[in-house]
C-alpha cells in the first residue's frame, strides 16, 4: 500500500527534480543576459550614433559626400545626442 498515506510517491519525485532543474536554469539564464550587456537597437543610444557616425565615414571614403556634408551631418548627429 506505497502511497496511502497522502505522499505523491514517486511522481513527487520527478515534480521536484523537473521544478529544480527549471530554477536553477533560469538562475542560470537571468545570470548571462545580465553579463551580456545591452545590445545594439535595444536602447544603446551611443551605439546609434556610433554606427550613424561610421557610416557617414563609409560614404565620405567611397567618395558620395563631399567633406562639407560630412561635417554638417557629424554636427547634426552629435547635435541629436
């Protein structure tokens, strides 16, 4: 007569095991998202400009501004900051 005197038996065994491992795995996920850091687009307004910034650089090189509009658009951007 296992289980007649109102435990789970084994299937209690198992809830338990299964509720650790979710715990402990999410512990374990919180941990390492928080290590990461923010990514791009996920508000790093710094990172933005960054970017904004290297790509105004890529355009002057490949020669489709010329420097006055570089500077106008670098003054516009750190301007937005």
């Amino acid at each position: 007569m296992y289980g007649w005197d109102g435990s789970w038996g084994f299937g209690g065994w198992i809830a338990m095991a299964l509720m650790m491992l979710l715990f402990w795995g999410g512990l374990v996920a919180v941990v390492i998202l928080l290590l990461r850091g923010p990514h791009a687009g996920w508000g790093a307004h710094g990172q933005r400009g960054d970017d904004a910034e290297r790509i105004l650089n890529e355009r002057f090189a490949r020669g489709e501004i010329d420097e006055q509009e570089l500077n106008a658009s670098r003054a516009a951007l750190r301007r937005r900051q």
